[in-house]
C-alpha cells in the first residue's frame, strides 16, 4: 500500500494537468469564466452558471439550480460574460439599470423634480409587459410619489391605480421603507388624491388614459379608475373588505351630484365614514371639503354652515392635507367676497400666503375651480 502511494503522489499531478489543459476539470474552468452580477445594496456578488435578460431584471441560475431575479435598479455591473449576443444586450440595459436606480434614490433623498423624468420613461415600458414584478411596483409607486410631490392630481391616478393594484396582487419592495405612506390599505385609496379636478384638460382625457384600469381584472381596482374617470358615483364593490374605499369615492363624487337627495344623503354618509372610531384624519379632511362644496351649490346655501366644513380643514388638517386645507382657505376667501364680507375675505388672503409656503403648486385653489357637477341645479 505504501509503494501504490508514493506512486500515486509521483503521478497525479501528470494526471491531471492534462485533463484541465483539455478541459477535464470543467466545474473549476466555468467558474474561473462565470458571470458575476454585482448588486449596489451592499449584498454579495452572484456568481451564475447561466444568465437572462429580463424586463424586471437578471435572472441568475446558480449551479444548484436555483434562480434568482435581480431587479435592474440594484444591479451593479455584470462581469464575465462570454456570450457576444449578452455582452450586447447587457450594453444596453446599462444604462437603463443605472437610470432606474438614480430615480429611486432620487425619492428616496427627497429629489422628487429630478426623479419625475427617469420614472415617466419607464413606466410606459413596465406597463408594455403582462408581468407584475417587484421592478414594476418600484417603478409605478416611484412615479406615484413624484408626481404627488407637485400636486398633479390627474397625472398621478394611472401611477396610483397600478401601485395599488400590484399591492393588492401582493407585490411587495422595500425600496420606500422610511417614507411616509401614500396608500392607506384600510381603504385601498391614496389621501392625497381626493377626486378634484385641478385641470380640466387632463380630467378629460382621463377615461382614455385610465383605460388600462378600467379593464383590470380586480373589481376595486376597476371600479377605482370607473370613478376617478367618470367623476361620477363609484360602482358599488363585492369585496366587502375594501368596498368601504369605494364607498368613500362614491360619497365624495355623489356630494356635488345634479340632484339635490343625492347630494344630501351623500354628505350624511361622508359624517358617517369620518366619525367611525379609528378613522383616519385625511378622511374628516376629505369629508369637510365635499359637503363645504356641497352645500356652496345647493339652491338656497347655507353659506355659514359651508364655510365652518371648508375652515376646518386648515384649522385642523393643515399638517396632514396641506393642499387641500390651502384650496379651502381660498374657496371660503371667494365665497365671503362675493358676500360683501372683504374684510375677512382679505383675513383669509393673507392667511393664505403664508399657509400655501409649502403646498404642491397644483393643488391651490383656482379663481374658476372646475369640480362643478355636470349639470348643477339653477338657483
């Protein structure tokens, strides 16, 4: 056994030196020459036996089988890739990881007006897939936080639709962690996107940019975009758990309804749903905007009544709803102006300019504000 041995040590390296030269020892070749995704949170290189492309990201297949999806804002750079046709491909996508990335730290940091563009490119590309993906809500919920940063209303409403639709599909992403919430899951609404109109253009062409929506195969999310595209009573839901966000919408939008008992029942439902224990303070913001408008077009308004509603939103949701608390200042400022009552018109004018300091430049209430119903009743 000792001679075998000594034999065996003489001549095992001439053994093998030729079967690796030849290619013998493949597992040690390939890994030498495997890609290498390097991911930008800090976690550790991939190292894969084959690689694809994808909309979402890099797949890796690692040699146990096991594939993973890297999403392309947290790819890096990709080393050893050997196949031409990747190497090209991978040219490609580059850029396209690299602008996905700085747009989502670009939220992240607060750089919503830098963000905006990198996020409005892609969206319409996710859109283009079937697939819902992590990249996809990153993208969308992106969007959705940028475009609230400036207060457009309309052209926030197909990037809320499909945040909440991927959420309620069960996508999920860390990326936001630390931010404030934009989606109040108890409802399935965004606080920040009450049903006005801020442009009437836009609220126009809002049937056929929310069509994706409005064919969705979720019932909420179709009776979401039915009533945000609609301006009208949202459907009723069969989701018990979320039929009450619904309810809400239809309330608000049924509050500035042509016929006067729909209105009325409309504003003693919105009491209801802000005075039920736990409800959220942006739903009593929402609740006092629509019955002060409300009952600013009932024939015979009681104006006092509509300027307590409008005047408690920046005596008490200035914080919270900035913006809408800053369109009711202005509302009740025109109402009292065209009561004779210019002193405290002015009162609330100066208020004004100091309390819309920090509020999205959309959202200020307009002179000609145009959440008029369609066919209002005459005096």
């Amino acid at each position: 056994m000792s001679h075998f041995m000594t034999w065996l040590r003489k001549c095992l390296p001439m053994v093998l030196f030729p079967a690796c030269i030849g290619g013998g020892c493949l597992l040690f070749v390939d890994a030498a020459f495997a890609e290498t995704v390097h991911r930008r949170d800090g976690s550790d290189p991939l190292t894969a036996a084959r690689l694809s492309f994808e909309l979402e990201g890099v797949s890796c297949t690692r040699d146990s089988g096991a594939t993973i999806l890297v999403p392309w804002d947290r790819v890096r750079s990709i080393e050893g890739i050997k196949d031409p046709s990747l190497r090209e491909a991978w040219a490609i996508q580059k850029p396209i990881s690299e602008e996905l990335w700085r747009a989502r730290t670009r939220v992240q940091r607060g750089d919503a007006r830098l963000a905006e563009p990198l996020f409005e490119r892609h969206f319409d590309r996710m859109m283009s897939s079937s697939e819902d993906s992590e990249l996809r809500l990153i993208v969308a919920e992106g969007l959705l936080r940028v475009r609230l940063a400036r207060g457009a209303i309309e052209g926030a409403l197909p990037a809320a639709l499909e945040t909440i639709r991927l959420r309620r599909a069960g996508v999920t992403t860390d990326r936001y962690e630390g931010l404030p919430d934009i989606i109040d899951e108890r409802f399935w609404l965004v606080p920040a996107l009450p049903p006005i109109t801020t442009n009437q253009v836009q609220t126009e062409l809002l049937a056929e940019r929310l069509e994706p929506w409005l064919g969705a195969i979720d019932p909420f999310v179709r009776a979401l975009a039915s009533g945000y595209a609609s301006r009208s009573g949202a459907p009723k839901s069969a989701d018990a758990a979320s039929g009450v966000g619904l309810g809400v919408l239809g309330c608000a939008l049924e509050s500035l309804d042509p016929e006067a008992e729909i209105r009325d029942q409309a504003r003693n439902r919105l009491v209801g749903f802000a005075s039920t224990e736990g409800a959220p303070a942006w739903l009593d913001a929402w609740s006092r905007w629509f019955r002060g408008r409300s009952l600013l077009i009932e024939p015979e308004p009681d104006i006092d009544l509509a300027l307590i509603e409008l005047l408690h939103l920046p005596a008490r949701h200035l914080e919270g709803s900035p913006a809408l608390a800053s369109r009711a200042v202005a509302l009740a400022a025109d109402v009292l102006e065209e009561q004779g009552r210019l002193p405290e018109a002015a009162l609330l004018r100066r208020e004004l300019l100091v309390s819309q300091a920090n509020v999205p430049p959309a959202l200020p209430h307009e002179p000609h504000f145009t959440d008029e119903p369609a066919q209002p009743e005459s005096p």
